[in-house]
C-alpha cells in the first residue's frame, strides 16, 4: 500500500533514529531528506516500510521525535501494515513519546491492517501508563480487532489485570461529580509519577 514513489530512507539513517542519534539525522535532514521518507525492508518475502517517526517512537528517542514534529513529520503516517507511530509506541511501551505524539494531535483511534489500535496494543502487552495517556486522550474503547477483540478483552485475555481495570473504570458510568473530579486527579498524580 505504499508508493513507490515515497523518498527512500537510508539504513543507517533509520538506525540513527531507533539509537536516538540526533545530529546524524538533523545532518540528513539539512541535507534534504524528507521527514518523511520510508525505510523498506524484506522479511520472509514481504515489503515492509517504516518512517524516522515510526523508529524514533518505538523506541523511545523523544528528542528525535521532538525535532522530527517540529519538522513537519506527518504524526499518523501509516507503516506498511497501516501501523502509526503511536502504535509503535504503545506496543513498546513508551508513554513519554505516546504522550508528545497525542499532544501533536496523533489519532489514537486509528487501526492497522488487522484492526489493531494503540490502546489494543498497550492493553496487549500491559503497558500501563500508555493505557492510561491514550484512555484520558478519550481512546475508544469500543473498537475491535479482526478477531472481534476489544482492548479491554485483550488485556484480560493476557492476565494484564491492572491495565483492564483502567478500561474499566473508563468506561463506567460516570459517578458524581466530585468523585470524578477526584479520580481524574489520582489518575493525573499516577501519570506524572509514571513520567518522573
């Protein structure tokens, strides 16, 4: 699903954003490289692509992906299997990039080629704090994979009790306001205590 026409990215350009190595890809870039050139590889006879934004949020370079935003980087730039960098990021379990890229306006209801969203993939591999960025981001929680699972029975399925009880309590009927309001802050005071 990914033109041929899409600006090729060099390997090591695509490494130097999954190390973090700043200089090395602003050098790139200045050079003329499209922020959103795609790097494409062979497994098993498939094509597979990703973009410096998709590297630099699985794993975790914030300030990689800082500058890329800033760049003009496209934040919900599909992968070869539809996959996001979001996604990447809440697979990984990376909640202070998954943090920049909602506050740039990611789509957290986005879903790849087997349905698969952001939450799905934190409630998956039990990812709390991602769960719970993409939960305050008003994630939906209502949305399938190709298997008919929601995030919520995918985190059960996995034993991931804490990240199910999350979307539980998301999902509840709201309670009175002031019991809300309480909620929201532990949830907020939990979340910066996950980010110190």
């Amino acid at each position: 699903n990914m033109s041929s026409s899409a600006p090729l990215l060099p390997e090591e350009i695509h490494v130097a954003a999954q190390r973090g190595e700043l200089p090395k890809v602003v050098k790139w870039l200045r050079k003329g490289g499209h922020v959103d050139a795609l790097f494409s590889w062979e497994v098993e006879g498939r094509s597979l692509s990703r973009a410096l934004l998709h590297a630099a949020a699985a794993n975790g370079q914030l300030a990689v992906a800082k500058e890329l935003l800033k760049r003009g980087a496209t934040v919900d730039l599909p992968g070869s299997f539809g996959d996001t960098p979001l996604m990447g990021a809440a697979v990984r379990g990376q909640p202070a990039v998954l943090l920049l890229l909602l506050e740039h306006s990611a789509n957290p209801d986005l879903q790849d080629d087997t349905g698969l969203t952001a939450l799905m993939a934190a409630a998956y591999d039990g990812h709390e704090a991602c769960a719970k960025a993409l939960l305050r981001a008003n994630a939906n929680t209502e949305l399938r994979d190709e298997e008919g699972g929601t995030a919520l029975q995918l985190a059960e399925d996995k034993g991931h009790t804490a990240v199910a009880e999350l979307i539980r309590q998301h999902t509840a009927p709201p309670q009175d306001p002031k019991a809300k309001q309480e909620a929201v802050q532990a949830a907020q005071a939990a979340a910066d205590a996950a980010m110190a």
